[in-house]
C-alpha cells in the first residue's frame, strides 16, 4: 500500500512479480525483436558496458546504460553476478533497472534486474530462434539450469514445437528444481545429463554457463542446428568448440560488444579459425531484412549474445507503462 501521496516526484517500483504479470514471454520476445532492430539500425545510443571484476573473480557489477531518443528516455541497469557452480536458492545474477525521461531528467521506475535479465536474455534466444531454427525443430538441450537456463527454455518452446529436452548441468540438484518448477507437460521427453552423445538429437541448443572450455566439440553435433551462446561474456569464457564456429552462419547481438567482450569470439578469430568477414550479421539487420538467414535445413545457425543495454531498456520500458493502468504499485519519492 502506498503511505504517500503520487506526485510529479514520485517513482514507481516494479518488482519481480510484477514484470512476471506485465510482460508473459510471448510479449517479450517481441520486444526483443523490435530492441535488437533499433541496435542494429543506429537508432539507440547505448555505450560500452562498464564491467569491474573483484579481486578474486569472485564476483562482477555491470554498469549498462541505453538512450533512447524515439522515446525521449534512457535506462541504466547495475547488475551483479556471483561466479558460482554451485546450486543455491540464492540468485546468482541481481540487479535493478532506472529508467529516465529524458526531457525532464526525473525517474519514472526503479524495476528489478534480475528476473529482467533472465527474461530478457530468454526472449533474445527465442526471437533468433524464432527466425534462424529450423521450422520442425523439435529437441532442444540447454547446458546451464540456472534461472537463464530456465528462461531459454521457456522462449524455446514460445516458438517451436519442442516434443524432447536435454537438460546439462554440473548440479542434478539444479536440473531436476528446473524441471520441477517448469510444471511441464508429461508428454514431453525430459533427460537430465544424458550421454552427450544424445546431443547429436538436438534441433536447438542453449548454452547458459560459465564454462572456460567447450562445453561439446563439433563431432557431437548434428547438421542443421541451432545454437544459442549466451554465457561467454569476457575473452577468458568460452562454450563453443571453435571449429563449430568455422562450419556456422554466425549472428551476434552486438557486433562491437561481442568482438570485444566474448571468447567464443575472440578466440577462434585469434586461431584464424574465422575471420570477422565470416560472421554474418548482427540480428537485428536479419529481423529488419538487410542480412539473409537460414538457407536451407543442413546450415549450423549460431547467435552469439552477450547481452545489451538495448534488451533492458525495453524491458523496463513496457513494464513501466504496462503498469500505468494499475494503482497497486509501489512507489518511493526521494524529496520527501
């Protein structure tokens, strides 16, 4: 209940629950779509993010800030992240979103960051998804069971007609909890750590992890996949066997944050491997038609994210003005 009057001053505060009812992954993997479209078409200005890392690698704060001109707003997000396989109730990833206007430079909405960011870094892999998998996919497997695992999973099955899942992670604890918490249909397959070699099944992958080396090598893999690359966002992190990157059509997020932030990248283009005339586009120049996309069924598709300031500004944006026609928010008012 609020125990202030709402004025000019006043800020509203989102929290997860409240992201969770205003925007279903439907909604947000159409939001993506049109966020990574305005990235690739220079109509945002969103300048590098500023990582600092503890001492002991232990943990990293992100600063990441997007203008929004169109929208006469900006939004900055801080985020932490705990480096940490191990499986705990504790969130990993927290953080918080302030979106701004613009014209009058008051804050209109202090939003959680953390379900934000796994929603938002979902719905990014369901809408390249959406556009690069092939259209019969059908067996997905995602590497990471952690809450970006959860949300891959989540926008996967938003755009393709998933009949089987293979869930890896270094916890069964962590796999079996998501599982448990998806409430899936019985007549969905569902194998957790199976022999990667059933991973040649997989129409779709998704890799959420930490992971310093590959998580599988090209041999594993069958003709005709789609893969996801969220978790490689620093030069030392790295999920994807190199020489998948040489058999693949590539499509990246962020070209400049990728080339400069992710491993997958940066370490195949330093074993000449491939050269960055062999990464295709980013995707929202295939969303906006100016790059091709999947030619035939037998192409490898990869997107390579790292994430961007863009996914959060939309993020914030739509729960905020979801959330005008509700008078049940939260709201904080520094001048009083």
């Amino acid at each position: 209940m609020n125990t202030h009057t709402i004025s000019k001053d006043s800020i509203r505060v989102l929290n997860a629950s409240s992201i969770k009812s205003l925007i279903p992954m439907e909604r947000a993997i159409e939001l993506m779509g049109s966020a990574f479209k305005i990235l690739s078409d220079k109509s945002a200005f969103v300048p590098p993010r500023v990582v600092m890392t503890s001492q002991d690698e232990s943990m990293s704060v992100f600063f990441k800030p997007a203008f929004v001109q169109d929208y006469n707003r900006m939004s900055i997000k801080i985020l932490t992240q705990i480096h940490n396989n191990e499986p705990s109730d504790n969130a990993t990833i927290k953080g918080m979103i302030l979106l701004v206007d613009l014209k009058t430079g008051s804050a209109l909405s202090l939003s959680d960051g953390t379900y934000a960011t796994a929603l938002r870094t979902g719905a990014a892999s369901g809408i390249a998804t959406r556009y690069l998998a092939n259209q019969d996919a059908s067996t997905v497997a995602v590497f990471g069971c952690g809450a970006q695992g959860r949300t891959q999973l989540e926008a996967i099955m938003a755009v393709r007609p998933i009949q089987s899942i293979l869930l890896f992670d270094s916890s069964t604890i962590q796999a079996e909890r998501l599982v448990a918490n998806m409430a899936l249909n019985p007549d969905i397959d569902c194998q957790i750590n199976p022999d990667l070699e059933e991973l040649k099944t997989a129409d779709i992958i998704c890799t959420a992890t930490p992971s310093k080396r590959p998580l599988f090598m090209k041999s594993q893999i069958k003709t005709g996949v789609h893969i996801n690359a969220i978790g490689s966002y620093r030069p030392d992190m790295q999920e994807l066997d190199p020489e998948i990157l040489g058999m693949g059509k590539i499509y990246l997020d962020h070209s400049v944050a990728c080339l400069s932030d992710s491993g997958d990248l940066l370490i195949p283009l330093n074993q000449g491997i491939i050269g960055k005339n062999d990464i295709t586009g980013e995707l929202g120049e295939l969303i906006g038609g100016l790059i091709p996309g999947r030619q035939n069924h037998d192409e490898i598709t990869i997107f390579k994210s790292v994430g961007s300031a863009i996914q959060d500004f939309f993020i914030a944006n739509e729960a905020y003005e979801m959330a005008q026609g509700f008078n049940d928010s939260n709201w904080i008012n520094f001048t009083e």
